[in-house]
C-alpha cells in the first residue's frame, strides 16, 4: 500500500529518490520512473511516425500507427522506436556513388 507521504516530490520527479524509508515510497519511486519512461518513449514514437509521415515512409492510416504506439508495452516501444529510426535514417542517407574507371 502506498501512502500520502510516499509519493514522489513533484519537485524531484525526475530523480529517483524515495520520500522515506518505507516499501510504499520505493514502490511509489519506481512507478513514477517507469511512468516517466514510458512517456517519454511514447513522445519520441510520436515523433519518429510524423518524420515517417513527411517522408512518405508511413505504411498505415497516422491515427492508425499513433493508437498503435498508445498500447505498446515498453519493450515493444524500444524496438519498434529502433526499427522506425533505421528506417528514417535509410531514407536519408546518401546512396553509396559508383566508381568511375
């Protein structure tokens, strides 16, 4: 159970300290650090899928690939996030010139 005074200090939200010694306060910590995560993730992706979308690389409907990002757990965040920037990168890159003889 996670009490009043081990939430997390809205001052310190990024920094994972817990407000006291108590499980509840280690609890509460490590909830506002995946949280934090996750949101964070969840923004990058949203980036990513408008790069895609300008660059004409997006192969489903936007709202489609953003509620898709919405339901993703953290691991499929990571690769998908991953194999989304390989694809933009790919797209940008300059293609390798031939050799002249």
């Amino acid at each position: 159970m996670v009490a009043d005074d081990d939430l997390p200090d809205w001052n310190l939200i990024a920094d994972p300290i817990a407000t006291n010694e108590s499980e509840g306060a280690f609890l509460a910590m490590i909830t506002e650090q995946v949280l934090d995560y996750e949101r964070s993730a969840r923004t990058l992706m949203t980036l990513l899928i408008s790069a895609l979308k300008n660059r004409d690389l997006l192969t489903v409907e936007l709202h489609e690939a953003i509620d898709a990002v919405a339901m993703m757990p953290p691991a499929d965040l990571t690769i998908c996030g991953y194999e989304m920037l390989c694809d933009l990168l790919s797209a940008t890159s300059e293609q390798p010139r031939k050799r002249r003889r």
